[in-house]
C-alpha cells in the first residue's frame, strides 16, 4: 500500500513538472467522457419528449381513424357513382362500444373543413363534430364559456365552442361568448372558446403533429342533421363528392395490460363492416411507446459510439504524450534501474502517471456532463434570443429545440469514467513497457 501511495505521488510530482502539457494531454479526454453523458443525456432527453407526447393521447387509448383509399381501390368503388364512400361508419361504432368487454369508453368524432364567418371576418375552419367526453381526452381546457353538454347532443342545438386560435380571428378583440359564427350557411352560438395547446403527434394513422388551435366543436348529432355525411367540393371545371359517417373513434380500455389484445380484437370485428382494410387504420399508443424505447436505444448506441470515438482520440493523444515522456526522461530511468529499481517499478510509475492522467479528465469531464442541462437552459436562451427570429422560434424546429430537456442517464456516468480510465490503461501500457525495457547502462549514457 506504501509503495502504491509512493507511485502515485511521484506520478502526481511528475504531471505537475509540466502543467500546460498534462493539461492540454487531458482535454482530450475530458471532452470524450463530457461528450459521451452529454450526447446520452440528450438522446434520453428526446426520447421522453416524445414518450410524452404519446402518453399525452392516454396509454389505453386505442386509435381507429379513417383513411381514403387507393385510387384504384377509390375508383372500383365510385365506377358507378360520383360520390366516394369510405371510411367508418356508425354500426363501427355501436359494433365496438357494445360488444368488446374491454372497452370502458368509445368516442365517435366527424371533422369537415369548411368556411367560418363572422360579420365581415371569414377563416377556413376544422369543424369538429364530437360529444362531451372529447375535451377530456384531448387535454383541451376551456378559457371561458362551458364546453358540448349531453342536453345539446339530444336536442341538436346550433352551438358551437370555438379553439382559441378561431376566436382570436374571427372576434379578436371581441368576447364571442353569445355572438354567433356562420358555418355553411347556418348560424351557431359561441358557448365556450378553449385554451390553446400546442400540436400532439401520433394522432391518427402517422405521427404527424395535430394543431387544435383553429378548430371548431359542434354536438355531433347537430353535424349530422345540419351537414350530412356527404361532403361536396365544386371547383372550378371540376366536382367531387366523398361520404364519410365517422372520422376518428376513440376507444379507452380499462386495463393497460389488455391493450394490443383489445387491438387485435378491434381489427377483426371491424372486417365485418368492410370489404377491406385500406379504408381505415387502427393506431396503438402502446406500440408507439415501444417504437420510441426502440429509437431511443438505437439514438444512445449511435451518438455513444461517436462519443466513444472522442475518448479514441484522446487516448491515442495520452499514448503519443506519455512516448515522448520515455525520450525525455531515459536517463532519470537508468538512474532508477541502477538503484534497483525493476523493469515491474518502471513499469508501474509510467503507467499509474497515465491513469492518473486520465482519471482526473475523466473526473473533470463527468463534472462538466452533469452541467449539461443548464449548459442547454443557457444555450436555448441565448439562441432564442440572439440567433431565432420570430419565424424560426414558431417553427417546428424552433419549437422542439425549446422544449428538449437533457436528462443525464445515472448508469452513463460510472460507464463513462471507467471507460476513461480504461483507456488511460491501454494506451499508457506500450509506453510504460517500453520504457521498462530500456536498457540501463545505455539509458545512463542517454544525453
């Protein structure tokens, strides 16, 4: 133990004869073991946010959205008709809210997009045909005013509860709680306006983002009365018509577990109401959620590996340093071995001065990964306040930039430094035996 102690210290004395070469020789290393637990800090910062974004539709939740077939499977089936049929329809969802055991709540919806007007002001709007349950579901939250009520579906009441995106354009300045917005050519009262959230991913069949903000709720049974299930778009020199009941239907399963079984129950029930399955897609979180633990790994195994290549670098740095050491001092090793000192002391000095060499990085560079998130907090505002202009900021990519939240991986930072050391061990091995192996009398007669 004396003699360990007795290594290190000469080890120790030895670095510190020469501050700024030990110093930039460590860097190197300091920036591979930062850079591994910075780039996994990142990768698991990504992959939570988009883990978020999938528990954010609710883990039991099961997808069934339609989806507008082929042109040729269009074409077979509109050969004597102008009008497209596809898609849900109604018996789904009365099939599937009363015979699957495992479904404790189903949520029908119908979206059409059509032109909104009030006095002069006119938007295109996503009017959204749906029932009470659908504001719960989608984490909306009401900013005044009160949202559909079961009163409303009954008697089909002309309400509408605008997003707060359709308020602001279509009122403004205005309250709109009492006025009344045109929708086709019908008038609907505003009962309520919702606050604004930002767009969710997975909704649907893809993972594209969903924007709420300039959409339009009215009683599902009022869409139905007062707009039909047919949807005609005239345009100039052109018609076309498509007939869809339902667009989306939600299904909440009352246990997690029972998911991607209730999935595959779902699938072969709604065979009985469709000649094929290219008219509609069944999404479930929870294969979401393992495609994302998937990516996640995948991003860990890549950006670890470019890191790793770091701490290469800096090793091959430690082994060229510690070479030119053995030159400098050949003679201090033939003094040594003719004191006594055997080829295993020579041997140890060398290379405990590069572990300590590379622990101490490797000490300093799991320092500096810890500091990553505030590094970022700093980072992000200095970007969005300096290098992002208003448009950048708004866009998607501004957006997520905003929003990523490294997460330092505990298990990261042991692996991290004991990499460092390892690499301090391998590369100061061929340095240290070839300076054991000098011969001593001609080490003595080195100049």
């Amino acid at each position: 133990m004396a003699n360990l102690l007795r290594t290190i210290q000469l080890a120790l004395k030895s670095l510190m004869l020469h501050k700024l070469r030990s110093g930039l020789t460590m860097l190197g290393i300091v920036f591979g073991v930062f850079s591994v637990i910075a780039m996994l800090a990142i990768g698991e910062g990504a992959s939570q946010q988009a883990q978020q974004q999938v528990l954010e539709l609710g883990a039991t939740n099961i997808i069934v959205r339609s989806v507008k077939p082929p042109k040729e499977t269009a074409g077979a089936q509109s050969s004597n008709s102008f009008v497209l049929r596809y898609g849900l329809l109604r018996a789904d969802f009365d099939l599937l809210s009363k015979t699957i055991p495992t479904v404790e709540q189903a949520i029908p919806i119908r979206e059409l997009t059509k032109s909104c007007r009030h006095l002069h002001r006119e938007m295109n709007c996503r009017i959204v045909g749906c029932t009470p349950d659908y504001l719960d579901v989608n984490h909306l939250d009401l900013a005044q005013g009160r949202f559909i009520s079961d009163k409303d579906r009954r008697d089909k009441t002309n309400i509408a509860v605008l997003a707060s995106g359709a308020a602001q354009d279509l009122f403004q300045y205005e309250d709109p709680l009492g006025k009344t917005v045109k929708i086709a050519d019908r008038y609907y009262t505003v009962v309520g306006v919702t606050k604004a959230r930002q767009a969710s991913a997975a909704i649907g069949g893809s993972m594209s983002g969903q924007d709420y903000n300039n959409d339009i709720y009215i009683p599902l049974e009022t869409m139905r009365v007062r707009m039909g299930d047919l949807d005609i778009d005239r345009t100039t020199g052109s018609f076309s018509a498509q007939q869809v009941e339902l667009n989306q239907i939600t299904l909440r399963i009352n246990d997690k577990d029972k998911v991607e079984q209730s999935a595959d129950v779902i699938r072969e029930s709604l065979r009985q109401n469709h000649k094929n399955d290219r008219d509609y897609s069944v999404v479930v979180p929870l294969e979401l959620l393992r495609q994302a633990e998937q990516l996640k790994n995948i991003f860990n195994v890549v950006l670890g590996s470019v890191a790793a290549i770091s701490l290469i670098v800096g090793g091959i740095g430690i082994m060229n340093i510690m070479l030119a050491t053995v030159t400098e001092r050949t003679r201090e090793i033939g003094i040594r071995r003719a004191l006594g000192a055997k080829q295993h002391d020579i041997t140890m000095q060398f290379l405990t001065e590069t572990v300590v060499l590379a622990g101490s990085g490797g000490l300093i560079g799991v320092i500096l990964g810890l500091m990553t998130p505030l590094a970022f907090d700093v980072m992000q505002s200095v970007v969005q306040n300096f290098i992002f202009d208003g448009g950048v900021a708004n866009s998607d990519l501004g957006k997520m930039f905003a929003q990523m939240k490294p997460r330092p991986v505990p298990a990261s930072l042991p692996i991290a430094f004991g990499i460092s050391v390892g690499i301090g061990v391998l590369f100061g091995l061929y340095p240290a035996r070839a300076a054991a192996r000098l011969d001593p009398i001609e080490a003595l007669r080195h100049e």
